[in-house]
C-alpha cells in the first residue's frame, strides 16, 4: 500500500497492524508451545496411566464382613453384605437422595458392593470396614474428616460429600474372584 | 537511580563503589535518613519481624534440603536422620517448623495493624494487594511444607487439600490430577511440592521487594492515620526505628526461642510422626493452627444452595464450602474498595473498632471450632463466626463508610504527639 502526502505522518497503518497480530499471533501461540509440554510434564505420566488391575479371592469372606485392597493408590472396599443390608438398600426411596442411584446399579451381584473406599468430600477414607469402626446413622460408612455418611450400598446420606462412593470398573472372574480395573 | 545529585562518600572504598553503583546512596537514603512518622507503635515492628521470619525460613531451608529427600520411601526417615543423626539437625528442624507458627503470628499481627490502622486506604491500595498476595503465597508454602515430613497429617492434609480443587464443575477431576500427578497423593506430588515448597519463597521474596518499594513510594501510615505534613512529622529511619524494630524483633525472637528449646511440637500436631498410610485417615484431620479458621469455614457450608422445596441445586455444599474458603482471602483484594470512610485509623472511627474487634472474635472462634469434629454446637458456632466474617466485609464496612460519623482528627502528627505528653504529664 503507497501512502499519499496527507498521512505521510501515518504511513501503511493497514500494513503495520497487520504485522502487529501476525506476529502477535505467532508468539502467542509459540509461548503456548512452550508451556503446554512444561505443564503437561505434570499431568499423571505413562507409567502412572498404566491402568493397574487387581485380583481378590473374596471365598474367605463372610457375610457381614469387608475388606480393603489398594488399586491405583486408593483404597477399594468390599463388603460381602447381609441380607439385612441388601433389603435396607434396596429400602430406600430413590427420589429422596443427594445421588439418585437405586441399589440395583450399583452391584454386579446384590451380595458384593464394590466401591472405592475415598469420599466424595475432600477424599478421606471413610470408616466402616472394621467390626468395631463408627458406621454413620445408615449402616455403611461414616467419613470422620467432614461428617459424611453412607448407607448400606455406600450412598450418600448426610453430610458434606456430594455424591456417592464410587464404584470402580470390575469383573467376577469365576465366582469367588473380583477383578479391579 | 541518577548519581548526579549523590553526596560522596569519604570513605574511599565505599566512594569509589558508590560513584559506579549507588548502593550506599540507596540504602541511605531509604533505611538511614527516610522521613518515617513520629508517633509509631510496638505494631509498627512487625514488618521488619515478618521480613526477619522470611530470611531464617530460607536458610534454615536450604540447609534441611540438603539433608531430605522428596521420595516417598525416603522423606519420612530421611527427617528422622535429621532429627537424630545429622549435626544441629534436630535445631535446625524445630527452627523451620516453629518458625513456620512464628511468620504467620507476625504476619497476622501485622495485617490485623494494617485493618485497624487503614493502612489499607487511599493512596496505599496496591502496597495492602501485594501484602495479600504475598500471604497467599506464603499459605501455598506453609501447606507444601507441611506435606514434605510424608507422615499421616501430611499425606492427609495434601489429600484433603488437594481435592478442594476437585469442587469446581467440568475441569475439578482434570486440575485435581494435574496436581496429584496420579490418582491419588503419591510420589509425583510428593516430588513436585518439593521442588514447589524450594521455588515458593524466593517469590515471597520478589513481592516484598515490590511491598516494600510501594511503601517507601507513600510513605508509612501511622497510630493517627493522619498525613505526615512537613518535616516536625517525622523521625529519620535510622537509628530511632532501626532501634525500636530491633528491640521488638530481640522480645519476639525470645518467645519465639521459648518454643523451639522447650516444648518444640506444642504448635506441631503428634499424628504427624506416624508415617503416611493411603489405607488409613486418621480420626481426626486438623490442618496446622494458622489454617484453622479457613478450615471451620470451608466446614461451615453444610448445605447445598438453590431454590428451596425443589432439586435444583446451583452450588453444592462441597463447592460453596470451597468458594467460601477462598473467598475469604480473596475478599481482602478489594477490601480498600469495600471500606471507603475517609477516616483511617479506628482510634476515630468508635463503630469500626467495634466490629473490627468483633471480627477477630470471630476469627479467633473460628479457629478454635476448626480444631473441633464437624459435630453439635460446634457446625452452628462456625456457621456463626463465618456469617459475621462475610457481613463484617461485605454489609458492616460498606455501612459504616457512609453512616459513620467520625472523631475529630487532630491538626497534625506533631501536635498530637506533643499534646499526649502534656497530659502524661499531668496525670504524673
């Protein structure tokens, strides 16, 4: 573009602001080149992804007792539940709960709940699993950090957490083993 | 920086420095002959106390560094060596960790003067946000910290602390595990607040730097809270406030050697010296004291908040406890805006004294109820205390910028500093 005599104190403004994005441009998205990999370097790594599963023999487990495995760092509860607990699950009126989930979706096989054993809250292990532990006001499980409480198919009843405990991909390989993950 | 207008030195050795790069003019000019007001307190020492505490944190650090390792196999036992086997290790540990308590008891003092002084107000806006950032800065420290002995109250701590994060729709999961570095607190986060906790103050450090270079820009508030109007105002920095800072910094280090030699985990919290177990919460988490009043409020927020009588819920309790948390500190950013009275110090404002001692009431119950379990009387009091924080801020300040009908000022520093003796001098 030729600049005539009156904006000869302004030349080529088109031009310049043109040069101006473009080359903004080009270092806005070279900087964020730069940083994405510095920031994804702390995303969980290969190794950490490498999705871990783990195998339970649940045959020495009696009803009305659980237990606790590791997978992927967290802790995973299985309860071998009564048929108590099962009826009082399946008991409760679905509309009334912070995370509407009837009892049926989440088990595989009504005597066997699978969760992880993290609260929902700010991610305290709830406590429950021991005979002698604290079981909240509904037979489950009871987050000693916040004041959650789970029911008997670990949903959340009272308490801060807002949803319920999570259940984690699994399989029965044969009828006494679960396979996490 | 010009050294057009410098006044040698006659020292030749510091002459000949000076005339390249004048760092004695500058350091003259702003902690020797720098006008700072007459009429200061004991509360005007917590400055230079809270810049003390940085200074030992850093040295005190760097020698641990080279005796921990950030490992989760290793950081536990590592800090017990230090404890037990390396040379003055167990001295320069309690040091850290006490001196931990001991900058944010200065820091507090000296925000709580900041309040009750105005120092906040007009033309000193931007020096009060930088104190802010420099304190959030300091908090995300004093946490990664805490997380580095990888005992039970550190694994948990992180756990919980971490997970806030997880409270925010869409991105919460994605930012929880960009912090974890996994799927849970472990190795890769044990590793990264390391190398976070090491980076941390030399920030701290940058921002006092501005902090300080602000203040020296507008010059120090004052008890009055009035202008310095001429020269009768003022004292030379040196040596009337190097004297009186070093003499309140002699009685705060005192205390401060009290609780490193004779009862070095008062502050500390036992769980602490169980080594981390991902299997087992302890009955009951507590941060650190100095986190205790934001903890009660994050606590506080036992609901969920939408309309009434229906489902839809807009904030989840888990969410608003977390924007309650944060907004408590972020709520100090605008603090300058949301108390406009044109008078600055509470000793002449009769209705701001009130709330604002009432606030640290709250604040204080606050802290208490955050060391208690989220049970009984104890939800409703931090429920209380939490109320009165916000409507202190967000009801009470605005209020009384346009209702509240100040004392009379006094004409100017001097004349009150000499009017205060004279009747000193009568009640004598």
């Amino acid at each position: 573009m030729s600049s005539d005599s009156s904006s000869g104190d302004k030349p080529d403004q088109t031009k310049r602001e043109f040069l101006y994005l473009t080359a903004g441009a080009m270092g806005a998205v070279a900087t964020g080149a730069v940083v994405w990999p510095m920031v994804d370097t702390m995303n969980p790594a290969a190794d950490t992804l490498a999705m871990a599963t783990t195998e339970v023999d649940v045959s020495k487990l009696e009803p009305g007792h659980s237990v606790t495995v590791m997978w992927r760092g967290k802790p995973v509860f299985i309860k071998h539940r009564t048929a108590e607990e099962i009826a009082e699950a399946k008991a409760v009126n679905v509309a009334d709960l912070r995370d509407k989930q009837t009892d049926e979706e989440r088990v595989q096989k009504p005597e066997w709940l699978v969760v992880v054993g993290v609260c929902t809250h700010l991610g305290c292990v709830p406590l429950g699993q021991k005979e002698t532990d604290a079981k909240g006001e509904f037979d489950g499980w009871f987050c000693p950090c916040h004041g959650s409480h789970y029911d008997s198919s670990a949903r959340i009843r009272k308490g801060p957490a807002p949803k319920n405990l999570a259940v984690p991909p699994y399989k029965f390989t044969n009828d006494t083993t679960i396979l996490i993950g | 920086m010009a050294s057009g207008n410098r006044t040698p030195f006659k020292n030749p050795v510091v002459e000949w420095v000076d005339s390249r790069l004048p760092l004695f003019t500058l350091m003259n000019k702003e902690y020797g002959v720098f006008p700072t007001p007459k009429n200061f307190n004991y509360f005007w020492n917590f400055g230079a106390i809270a810049m003390f505490m940085l200074v030992t944190m850093i040295v005190t650090g760097i020698v641990l560094a080279m005796n921990y390792a950030a490992h989760t196999a290793h950081a536990f036992d590592s800090v017990e060596r230090i404890m037990r086997d390396v040379n003055f290790g167990w001295l320069i540990r309690y040091i850290h960790m006490n001196g931990a308590s001991f900058f944010f008891i200065a820091v507090y003092i000296h925000i709580f003067r900041g309040m009750y002084y105005g120092s906040y107000k007009q033309p000193r806006e931007l020096l009060w946000m930088l104190g802010v950032l420099i304190f959030l800065l300091m908090m995300a420290t004093a946490f990664m910290g805490y997380v580095l002995p990888w005992g039970q109250m550190s694994y948990w701590g992180a756990t919980v602390i971490t997970n806030l994060f997880s409270a925010f729709p869409v991105v919460g999961e994605s930012i929880v595990q960009l912090l974890w570095g996994g799927f849970s607190v472990d190795n890769p986060t044990l590793n990264r607040f390391f190398a976070l906790h090491y980076l941390l103050p030399f920030v701290i450090v940058g921002v006092v730097f501005l902090h300080v270079w602000a203040l020296h820009v507008t010059g120090s508030n004052n008890p009055l809270g009035i202008d310095v109007k001429g020269p009768q105002d003022t004292l030379p920095f040196h040596p009337y406030y190097t004297m009186k800072d070093t003499f309140g910094l002699v009685v705060f280090i005192a205390i401060y050697a009290l609780f490193i030699f004779f009862m070095p985990n008062q502050l500390g919290h036992p769980d602490n010296y169980t080594p981390a177990n991902p299997l087992v919460t302890p009955p009951h988490i507590v941060p650190e004291w100095y986190f205790l009043p934001y903890y009660a409020m994050l606590r506080a927020i036992t609901f969920d908040i939408g309309i009434p009588f229906t489902d839809i819920v807009f904030i989840p309790a888990k969410l608003g406890g977390v924007l309650t948390m944060f907004g408590s500190i972020l709520l100090w950013f605008v603090l300058p805006w949301l108390d406009t009275h044109p008078v600055r110090s509470a000793r002449f404002r009769p209705q701001f004294r009130i709330a604002l001692w009432v606030l640290v009431a709250a604040f204080i119950l606050l802290g208490v109820v955050g060391g208690k379990p989220p049970e009984g009387i104890w939800v409703i009091l931090g429920q209380i205390g939490t109320l009165y924080y916000f409507a202190f801020f967000l009801v009470i300040l605005p209020l009384l910028s346009r209702k509240e009908k100040a004392l009379p000022l006094p004409p100017s520093i001097h004349e009150a500093v000499l009017q205060q003796k004279k009747s000193v001098g009568v009640q004598a």
